[in-house]
C-alpha cells in the first residue's frame, strides 16, 4: 500500500508532528511504502533524521517567508503540487483537518482511492478557545474569543465544511469529539485514539528529583499550564497540610506542592504564586527524553480542561504508573475508570475533596497506577493504533467508497457504505 501525508509544517515537537512520525514508522516497519509533503521541515528536530533512517521521502513545498502567516504556507503548498502525481497513491491522508486551501488536492486523487483526514485542535479550535481555562477573566479577553468565534463561524468554517465533505473518512481521537461533530457538523467520524511510546515511558525518576528540584517529603502534584487557572482556585481553599501521613509511620513534611510542566504565561505564575506561594514550582520546559522521569516522579496528575475532547498527556502519565485526577468530561471519561484505573470528579468542590483524600492515603495510589500502566498498555501503544488505521484504510480499499465523494455523497451514507465501526471505539 502506498500511503501519502500531507501535513501544513513540522516546524515544532508536537503532538501531530509525533504523531505522523510513530505512524510512520509503524507503516514502514509493516511494509508500505509513505511519502509525506509539507510545507517545511526545520532539520534541528529530530524527526528529519527519523524519516532519513526510514527512508521515508519528505517533499517541502515551502513557504515565501519564515514570518508570513501560516495560511500562505497553504497557498504556497497549493501551488507547488499542481503538478504532484497524487493519482500514485493508494490512500491520501491530510493529517490536521482540512481547509478550503485543499479542496483542490482532494481532486488529485485517484477515484478508486480513499482521502481520508485526521483533526487536529480538538475537532476545531473554538472547542478548546472558549472552554474554562482562560489566562485571565478580563472583558479583553472575553472580547477577544468573541471576536474569534465570530470570525471562525462566519469565515474559516465554511471553507472547512467544503472540505470535510469531500473525505471517504474522518478519523477524530475521541469518542467526544466524534459527538460533537455530529452535533454541531452533522458529519460522522471514527475514533482511533493516539498511541504512548511504552518503552520511552518507563524510566526510573531517582535521578530526575535533583534536577527538576521535586522533593520526596512532599505530596507532589504535576499539571500543564492550561490546568493551572483551575488547579489555582482548587487548591487555593485547601490547607497547606504541614504533615501528610505515609504508609507504615511516618509523614511526608513537604505537604502539597503542585509542579507546573511547560512555560507557562507570566501573568499566570504571578497570579499562581499569589495564590500559592511556595506551593507552586513551575518546571519550564522538560526536553521529552525527561518527561518518563517527571511523570513517574510526582505523586498525581491533574487534567482540569473539562472541555478538551481529548488529553495525551493523561496517557503518558499513566504509561508511567502515575495516576491521574480529571474532570469527568471529554475523552476522560472513557480514558478513566474512576478508582479502578484513575480518579475523576464532576465538580471543583469533589475535585478539592479527592486530592484532600488522595494525600491523606497516598498508599492508595501504587495499586492505582500499575492498572493505569496495564489498560493503556493493552490499548494504546502505537502498534495497536497503528493497525486500526491500516486495517480501516484496507476496508475503505476493499469497499471502493471513494466513487462517493466524486457524487457529493453526505458523510452519513459513506459510512453506511463503508462501515461505521473500528476496533476497540469503547475504549476510545
């Protein structure tokens, strides 16, 4: 099988980048031949030498300039595969979603062939612009996402929906943001989940205490930026807790300290350590080779986007037998089961009161964690993700569902056609 991705720019380590490139690999590994085309491919990350290795070709089509915005690099794609040989390719994938800027690719393709995309930004970016993680409560900022909102329902949407509708296949991460395109697009999708490196994600933390200054007396806390406005009003009505009690006497001196992972806003470390004190330790950045050790470091994770259809990072902190505390909303509620494999709450005053419990019996935690690390091992690791996505491709090959998108068929009968179902969706 020949496979063709096309993807906007890989000019940061993120999670589509990461994403393409453990597909790629397993893809490879599995004998098909991939191709990718993007816009740039910046060579001081690792992925370049990752494709070389592979021998996977990565075709740059270039952007005019390093600081133009990104929708001219879609213009400049545009217009540097006019002439591309899409009709070689067995499937075509367009990784991110789709926008009016590739309505004309989607026509390369052969008509026997399937195009498929994977989103990217939760489905589309309001669902996660508006949600309940502002940096500030500001009327600027409530001016701000309006004005967005307002741009991207009147302008960026529809270009978006003629798009859409030309795919055979809609590939989302979650069954929530399956919903919510349903909802609000009237648009059928398939949930396949992302995959966790499990070798990566098992590193010893003695070493990593030092360095990233997490002390062992503590009840040790780990949440990302975009946690932190929420985690802040959480934590801010709970005592210190001088002396948290541990397993066989004892007590852990530290009490709770709550560790930020990435840079964060100044404004929101101001506001942060206002509220917090020296409660709050903000780690920067952490180069991705360290996350395992940060991860199985701490004691327990926090994810408070209650409207973040999805979360990787809950995954990896599983990965690392490192329970993890959620609203119970978006994907979570299918990630975890709620003290069995984690911990999950529906309001702030029960996600107070879990951590509250949680610190007073951190012996509770162990058994918690190794479930974590088990259910995801069973059903996310890249292998596993990898083979739904190649054998739903060999079904839409088998099915020959692309003479749809050339009828203007709706996403609806596709699916009927195709077959609405994949592997393990119950756990997605």
């Amino acid at each position: 099988m020949k496979i063709l991705i096309v993807h906007r720019a890989i000019q940061r380590e993120g999670g589509a980048e990461n994403q393409i490139a453990r597909l790629t690999e397993r893809y490879v590994a599995r004998g098909h031949a991939v191709t990718i085309v993007t816009a740039v491919l910046h060579r001081e990350l690792w992925y370049a030498e990752h494709y070389a290795r592979l021998g996977v070709p990565v075709i740059e089509t270039g952007m005019p300039r390093p600081t133009v915005p990104i929708f001219k690099g879609f213009w400049s794609m545009r217009r540097a595969l006019r002439r591309f040989p899409f009709h070689e390719y067995d499937v075509v994938n367009f990784h991110n979603y789709p926008s009016y800027w590739h309505a004309p690719l989607i026509d390369k393709a052969r008509p026997d062939a399937p195009v498929v995309t994977w989103t990217c930004n939760e489905a589309a970016p309001e669902i996660w612009y508006y949600s309940d993680y502002a940096i500030t409560r500001s009327v600027r900022t409530t001016l701000r996402r309006a004005l967005w909102r307002g741009f991207w329902l009147t302008v960026m949407r529809p270009f978006e929906r003629r798009a859409m509708r030309a795919m055979d296949r809609i590939y989302v991460l979650s069954e929530a943001e399956r919903e919510y395109l349903r909802r609000d697009y009237g648009w059928d999708a398939v949930p396949m989940g992302a995959g966790v490196d499990m070798a990566g994600f098992s590193g010893s933390a003695d070493e990593i205490r030092a360095r990233y200054d997490i002390p062992a007396d503590a009840f040790n806390l780990l949440c990302a930026p975009l946690d932190l406005p929420v985690a802040v009003d959480i934590l801010r009505g709970l005592p210190p807790a001088p002396a948290l009690p541990l397993p066989g006497g004892g007590s852990k001196e530290g009490g709770l300290r709550l560790h930020v992972l990435g840079r964060a806003r100044p404004a929101l470390m101001r506001r942060a350590q206002a509220a917090l004190g020296d409660r709050v330790h903000f780690l920067g950045h952490v180069p991705l080779a360290d996350l395992p050790g940060v991860y199985a470091t701490v004691d327990l994770g926090l994810f408070t986007r209650q409207y973040y259809p999805w979360g990787l990072v809950v995954l990896e902190m599983m990965a690392c037998e490192t329970p993890v505390l959620a609203f119970n909303a978006g994907a979570r509620r299918y990630m975890i089961q709620d003290g069995v494999t984690g911990f999950l709450a529906d309001t702030r005053e029960a996600f107070a009161a879990r951590i509250r419990e949680l610190a007073a019996n951190p012996s509770s935690l162990g058994p918690v964690g190794r479930r974590a690390r088990t259910w995801v091992q069973a059903h996310y690791t890249w292998d596993i993700v990898a083979e739904r996505y190649l054998a739903d491709f060999e079904t839409l090959l088998a099915c020959n569902c692309s003479p749809w998108r050339r009828l203007g068929a709706d996403s609806r009968a596709k699916s009927a056609c195709c077959g609405e179902t994949t592997p393990d969706q119950q756990h997605v």
